[in-house]
C-alpha cells in the first residue's frame, strides 16, 4: 500500500470571491528517490497545480506521465489520480498550488478554457512571472489583513489565467517519452477496464503480458506496484461517483470492488473517512 496521503486543507479565501479557496506549499529537500517513505499515487478534492522549480522529476496524471522540467506544471483535476516520480535522487524545489472551487464557479471556465492538457509549458519569461507570483502568494499565504487578502486575490487570478496562456505538452510529443510503447499501450488497458480487474493476473490475461514483467515495468517506471496503482484508481473513480449521487453500494460495485465492506474499509484507510461521511460532504 502507498503511504497514507494528508489531504491539503484547502482554506484561504480570496476577496471578493469567497466561494474560491486555495492553499499554497513550498517544497525545497534533498530526495532519494528510493525512500521508502515517499509519497504514493493519491488524489485530492481540489485542483492541484504543481510547478517545478528544480529537480529531475516527471509526474503521473491518470494514465498519463510527462517529465516536469523548471517552470512547468503538472495539473491535476479534482479525485484525479496523480503521483510525483523521481528520476533520480537529487535536490528538489517545488510549489504546489491547490484550488477548490463550487462546481458552478464560473472560474472554472477560466481554467478549463483550452482544451484541458495535465502538463502545460510556458516560454521563459512566462515561467520567471509565475514563480514569482508563486513566490509572492506563499510569502502572504497566512495573512488575514485585508491588504494581503487584496494582494493574495491578485496574485491566484494572475496565476490561473497564465494557465491558459501555456503551451499544452502533447504537442510537444513528450508524453510517455519515459516509458516504453509496450508499457505506455497497458497503461491505456488498464485505463479503459480498470473495473474489471482485481488482482495483476487479471491484467496479465487481458493484456497478454507476464505478472512479472507488470512488475517490473510498474517498479522501474512509476516507483510503484501496479496494485497500488489499480486500488488508487478504483477510489478515485468511486469518488466521482460518490460526488455524483451514487449510493455507496453502487459506487463500489460500478468502481469494480468486490464487495462494500472490502470498499468501505480501503476508502477510510486512505481517506481517513467513511464513503458515506465523504458523500455528505460533497
């Protein structure tokens, strides 16, 4: 199992728009990428912008993996599965900027107004006003004068509409530049009949590929085991089901557990709540 993610607690206003929150971290460490204690395939509530700042790292969004290189970010939507890969072990800075916004929000538009891409690129005059910005907003994250708050709304209306700005990596043809077609096309199986499949050898018979070479690939390219990887993806989706309306007997036999009890118990463990709290919560 993945380490148990903290979920951000996502709770700064921005004036006027108090309906938008958002929660702002800096990251700066020295990463062996073979700790055992980093981070799993998790998902969050809210959007999640993640900007590389320095580092060799590439990211996973839903089935998709893209190297992240300094200036660029790796943007996952809401109970989207995401998962940070380290290249190698080296020195790493990062910000991330996590959003929640009402389903009515007319900022989202403003967000998804181009075609929706998890990795955006910016030219270098781009990348340096968005660090700065970054910079600035974690410096005030914590002030509650009206002044900061004024400052804080600047600063977040500046760096999403820079979003729309970017560049959309597919058309750079840099995704799953890391990993090899073979294990790119399983990736897209398991995308399209995760539901279906409970243990490895499922995915072994349906892909025609051995149980051990799924392993590897899932050790050597996403630093994770590919039942890690299935579990995290079956509650993402009855996440979106849960947020949706579905009971949750229906959302854990639509996201392909094998039983609500066997759901139930693996949602809380993660989530550190109950399906059902987390249905009223939404």
């Amino acid at each position: 199992m993945p380490k148990d993610s903290r979920q951000p607690i996502v709770e700064n206003s921005v004036l006027p728009l108090n309906n938008l929150l958002y929660q702002v971290s800096h990251g700066f460490a020295f990463i062996n990428k073979n700790d055992p204690d980093i981070e799993g395939p998790h998902l969050h509530d809210s959007f999640e912008i993640y900007v590389n700042v320095a580092g060799d790292v590439s990211f996973l969004i839903g089935d998709k993996i893209s190297p992240v290189q300094k200036g660029e970010i790796a943007f996952s939507k809401p109970n989207v599965i995401h998962h940070c890969i380290y290249n190698k072990s080296c020195m790493v800075e990062h910000y991330v900027l996590w959003v929640k916004l009402p389903n009515d929000s007319p900022l989202i538009n403003l967000i998804n107004s181009q075609t929706f891409s998890p990795f955006i690129s910016f030219n270098e005059q781009t990348k340096e006003m968005l660090l700065d910005l970054l910079e600035k907003l974690y410096l005030i994250k914590d002030q509650t004068d009206t002044n900061a708050k004024t400052l804080s709304t600047a600063y977040l209306l500046q760096i999403l509409a820079i979003l729309n700005t970017g560049e959309n990596l597919f058309s750079k043809k840099v995704l799953n530049r890391t990993l090899p077609k073979e294990f790119s096309n399983l990736l897209n199986q398991i995308e399209k009949n995760f539901t279906n499949f409970n243990k490895v050898s499922d995915i072994s018979k349906e892909a025609f590929v051995s149980t051990a070479t799924i392993n590897r690939w899932f050790r050597k390219y996403l630093h994770l085991s590919p039942k890690e990887y299935l579990l995290t993806k079956k509650l993402s989706y009855a996440k979106s089901l849960l947020s949706k309306g579905y009971t949750v007997a229906e959302a854990s036999y639509t996201a392909g557990f094998f039983d609500s009890s066997h759901f139930i118990s693996v949602f809380k463990k993660r989530f550190k709540q109950t399906p059902f709290n987390y249905k009223k919560s939404v």
